[in-house]
C-alpha cells in the first residue's frame, strides 16, 4: 500500500508481548510495568490483522517484544502466520536466551530468520546491560539459530560510547570467520532513556578501518565488509541519518494499537475494528490509519523522545 508520501508500506513488526526475562537499561530505563493479560491480543486477533495486511500488500512479518519467546505457545503463532499466503517473509527479534531449545522447533513452524540481540561479548557487561542475564545462554542461542538453519544470523549491537564502544572491532571480527550480519545501532532516545552514550554511525564506522562498502543498500542498513570476509558488517541510523523518506513499516504493540512511526507518540487502536466481526472494516480501518503515516521524525532536532518504553513498542 502507497501512504500519503508516496511510500510502499510492506512490512509490519508485532509485538506478541510486553514482557521479557532481561531488564535492559535503555530499553527499560524505569523497570518493567506490567500491561496485565487480559490487554494482550489473542493469536487469533494477530493472525486477523496479518490477513487485513496481507490484502493490503504487506510481504514481511516480524515478531518481536518485550521478549518474544516468552509469549506461551509462539511456536503455534509463527505456524499460524506462516502458513497465510502471501506472508513472504516472517522474521524474529530476540535476545537469544531462550532460543536453545525452540530455535529447531521454530524453523520447522516457518520462521524465516531470526535477529539475535547483543551488545557485548563479556559476561560481567552481559549481566549490567541486562540487569542479571546471563551471556552463556545467549550465545547457545546464536549457535542453535545457525545449526537449524535460521540464517544468515544477525547480530544487533546497540553501540554505546563508554560502554561497549571499546568491542566494536571484536564483534567487526567475527565477520571475518562466519557468514554472519553484525549490525551496529544507534542508541534511541526512547521513554527515558536520555542521550548519554549516543554513538552517531559515522564514528562507529571511523572505527571500522580496512572495511569496503558493499552495493547492497537493503532496508534500513549501509552494509560494509573486510575484503574477503565471509560475513558483513551493517550501520543503521535511525536517528543521525533519519531513513524516514524510505520508512516501509509500521507497528502492532501488544495491546493491539497501531503505531506508524516509533518516534511518535500517536497510537491507533485497532480493538473497536477488531471486535467488529468483518474482516473488511478491518482492512479498511488499517488502509486509513497507514494513510496518517508521518512523514518523518524530529528526534535529531531535539523533539522529546516519546512516552512508551521501548519493551512497550517492541523495537
Ligand atoms: N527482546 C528482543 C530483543 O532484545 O531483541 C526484542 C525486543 S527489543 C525491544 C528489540 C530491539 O530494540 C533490541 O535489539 C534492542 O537492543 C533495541 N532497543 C531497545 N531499546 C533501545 C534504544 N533505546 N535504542 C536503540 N535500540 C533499542
Ligand atoms: Fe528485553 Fe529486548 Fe528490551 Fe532487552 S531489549 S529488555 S531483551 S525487550
């Protein structure tokens, strides 16, 4: 569906829910507040609005949170929205923890690929940055993605100066052994995580020398390479080179709200539309909300950074 930018709208990321079993600080800067159950979209009201998507033109599909693993019986949700045709692509954020056991179980349901989130590789700054995680757990999770296929695997690293800055050639590094995507992000100023710590892409980069820029522009990521090296090393920056102009997405939160940028802080309840039993008000009801898109976001031009948590959007 074209927007009132003239932007191809394709993609929606869901969140199937706002809880997690890590605390990120920047994600969670005031802790976890609960949303309560009984706010939560059934699988049945998810899989509706990816068939009112579908018919609109959506091709990709990504399933993210708070912690998508943790939902109960999401292997069942992935089988559901695989198996809608016209469903091209259905991805997955996680932070890899709980992956060990369900990455096999996942791919068989039809899961496309999965994006594993890391923003260090040392055990002490695992357990900071997530309030108690455990690193361990998380790499068995990359290795379990790789071994069932869920691939390439995808490494994000929010880059944070002072904090996990000094890795960033130990994780460029692992591109030169394995085929993997390690995509360097920068930090959001999301609820009230502040700006302390925002590392701009082009001084990530600064740090990348010997790397080539490769032809492959795809979505949001400038992708970059060591000569020779298997894997490939992707920049994203949202916010000191906003890719608003190509936006293609837009976002299902837990609570069944529509939100077409994540930088602002306008929500569309999709509930009434929902709870009408015509699948055609739905579809209608979405087609008009995405024709609200904003054209672009203010963050760079010091607008406040939004209310919800980023847990609460699901990133
Ligand atoms: N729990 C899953 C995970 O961590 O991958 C999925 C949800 S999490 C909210 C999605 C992504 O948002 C993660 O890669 C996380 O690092 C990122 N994120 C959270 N808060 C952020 C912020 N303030 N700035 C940049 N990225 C953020
Ligand atoms: Fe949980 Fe992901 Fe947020 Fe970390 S970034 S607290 S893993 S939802």
């Amino acid at each position: 569906m074209i927007d009132s930018f003239g932007r191809t709208i394709d993609y929606l990321r869901i969140s199937v829910t706002d809880r997690c079993n890590l605390r990120c600080v920047y994600c969670m800067p005031d802790g976890f507040e609960d949303i309560g159950h009984d706010r939560v979209l059934s699988f049945e009201q998810i899989e509706r609005v990816v068939r009112a998507a579908v018919v609109l033109g959506f091709r990709k599909f990504r399933l993210t949170g708070g912690e998508p693993l943790v939902r109960r019986g999401v292997v069942r949700l992935v089988e559901m929205l695989a198996a809608i045709p016209g469903v091209d692509e259905l991805n997955m954020t996680s932070n890899g923890t709980l992956l060990e056991g369900m990455a096999a179980q996942l791919k068989k349901a039809g899961l496309t690929r999965v994006n594993i989130s890391l923003d260090t590789l040392r055990a002490d700054r695992f357990r900071e940055i997530t309030r108690g995680g455990d690193i361990e757990a998380a790499k068995r999770g990359i290795a379990a993605a790789e071994a069932a296929g869920l691939s390439p695997v995808r490494l994000n690293v929010v880059a944070m100066r002072g904090f996990n800055d000094d890795e960033i050639l130990d994780f460029a590094a692992m591109t030169k052994e394995k085929p993997y995507d390690i995509r360097f992000i920068e930090l959001m100023p999301i609820g009230k995580t502040g700006r302390s710590g925002f590392m701009p892409a082009h001084e990530i980069r600064a740090v990348l020398k010997g790397c080539e820029p490769l032809d492959d522009r795809r979505g949001v990521a400038e992708y970059i390479a060591y000569p020779g090296a298997p894997g490939r090393i992707g920049l994203i920056s949202p916010i000191s080179a906003h890719f608003c102009g190509g936006c293609n997405k837009i976002r299902l939160t837990s609570d069944g709200r529509i939100k077409t940028c994540l930088h602002s802080n306008s929500e569309e309840d999709m509930l009434p539309a929902l709870r009408d039993r015509s699948d055609e008000a739905l579809r209608r009801a979405l087609g008009e909300i995405i024709l609200r898109k904003e054209e672009r976001h203010f963050i760079a031009d010091g607008m406040a950074p939004i209310e919800r948590g980023m847990y609460r959007i699901g990133g």
